[in-house]
C-alpha cells in the first residue's frame, strides 16, 4: 500500500465510496475527494467530476468506467496524470496528442514479467487504451473491454493514400504562403478588429475536424478555413500579420494535434468497435 493509499479519502471500491459519501453536507453538490475531484451521486451510481464535468462512474458491482474520450481527456489530462492516482486505484498516462492509456493499480503492481524484461517494461505494458465506456473491476483490477493499442490497428493501404493526400494539401498550403494569399486573409482579419486570442476556433472539435477532413480529402482550400488558421497564428498580445515562419508552425501544429482524428475518420485505423484484445 502507497502512502497515498492511506488517504481517508482514497477508495478502492463502491462500498469506500458510500464510507465518504454519508457525511456528505450537500449532496446536490457533491463530496470532496481532494482539491480537484468531487464525488456526485445519482440513484446508486456514484460519478467523479473534475471542474463540473463527471469523467468517470462507479457502479454498485464495482466497476469503474470512463465516461470521457481521448479528445475530451486533453483538457484534464495534466491533472489526471498527476493525481488521479493519489485518490483512485486508477492510473492515467499520456500515450501522444490525444492519445491516453489507464490501469488499475493492481494490475500496474503485479504485471507479468517476461524473460529478459524489465519491471518498468512489464509495467508499461499493462497500461491500455483509452476510450469512451473502457471499465475496469475494482476487486480484481482487470480491465472488462479492453481494446487493441490504436497504433496496432492501422490499414496499410489507407495510410499509404492518407500521407498522400496530407503531402499534397500540406504543399499546397505552403505554396500559399509563399505567394502571399494568407498575408493578404490577414490584412483583411486585422481590418476586422481582431480581438487576438479570443477569436481562435478549437481545432480538435468535429465543426474544425470536418472541415480539414474535407479539404485533405477534396484538395480545397476555402477562405474560411484559411482564416482560420492565420488566426490560430497570430500572437496574443499584439494585433499584427504572422510572418511566414509562424504561419507553417501553426499549419504543423494544426495538423499534428488533429492527426489522430483525421486519420480516424480516413479510416487509417481499423474499427474495433465492442471488440476486445
């Protein structure tokens, strides 16, 4: 048992959360479980929230299941990685941009070790993919859905024609800042009072994710989506044009934080929906 462990506030099972949830003051807004996590309960499931959104849910036969995807995780995943085991058997890693695995503490503790491998190693191996609706038992610690890593699961012939297609968009995009259509997009933006940081769009989103989708796919370029990105590249604290180094940053940064969506919805990754590992 970890020293963490031994917080009053730590639980492993249901009936630990019923334990701290009976003296709870105000039921309607939940019980602390440390300063970032507060416990919710709604008929006889009990539900973690971090900030107000309800991430994960305990059931009366001790399961733990997580209610976020991947994209919703990058928003808490800091927190999540630093403290999530402080307070519940679960761990939480960071396995790329939008990419999360977890385990439950047991099975972190006590992996199979293989000939010639190292205990981190069999450690790291134990961790899984995270996805929306992944549960886990709390007596045993196994995971009851697991899935296939995402990176094992790629169709060849799809990636082949999906870099393809990324390298043609990415070039035209280049050629376009190069021939000065993106500086005349932010003459216009600065000549609508650019309000700086706050006009940014959330690439991650489906409106945004879609929308790139549909320019790789079809090798258009809309005004809209354009700028959008001079947007994304100007500084927040003074209202001037990106230069053309600060425009291909953001185009790569852009495409990078949304790959793992795009590649998704290109269908690089073999669906393994309801399947198990």
């Amino acid at each position: 048992m970890s020293y963490y462990s031994k917080n009053k506030r730590y639980f492993r099972t249901y009936a630990d959360l019923e334990r701290l949830f009976k003296n709870c003051r105000s039921p309607a807004k939940g019980k602390p479980l440390s300063s970032w996590c507060r416990i919710h309960k709604d008929g006889s499931d009990f539900y973690l929230a971090f900030q107000g959104f309800k991430f994960a849910k305990i059931t009366s036969d001790d399961v733990f299941e997580f209610l976020i995807t991947p994209q919703q995780g990058i928003a808490m995943s800091v927190t999540l990685s630093a403290s999530l085991h402080y307070c519940t058997p679960m761990m939480w890693k960071r396995a790329g941009y939008g990419r999360y695995k977890v385990v439950h503490e047991k099975e972190h503790e006590n992996p199979f070790q293989k000939v010639g491998e190292t205990i981190y190693e069999a450690r790291n191996r134990t961790f899984v993919e995270l996805f929306q609706g992944i549960q886990f038992c709390l007596k045993t610690g196994a995971c009851l859905n697991p899935r296939p890593d995402l990176l094992s699961t790629v169709n060849t012939d799809v990636r082949k024609v999906w870099l393809r297609k990324l390298k043609t968009f990415k070039r035209g995009l280049r050629v376009r800042v190069k021939i000065g259509v993106f500086d005349t997009i932010a003459k216009n933006v600065l000549e609508e009072q650019y309000r700086g940081w706050y006009d940014r769009v959330e690439w991650t989103s489906e409106t945004y994710v879609n929308a790139l989708y549909n320019a790789i796919e079809n090798e258009q370029y809309p005004t809209e989506l354009l700028r959008e990105i001079v947007i994304s590249s100007m500084t927040r604290w003074r209202p001037v044009a990106p230069s053309h180094t600060a425009l291909l940053s953001s185009i790569d940064s852009i495409l990078n934080n949304t790959s793992i969506q795009l590649r998704q919805k290109f269908g690089v990754f073999q669906s393994v929906e309801g399947e198990a590992a």
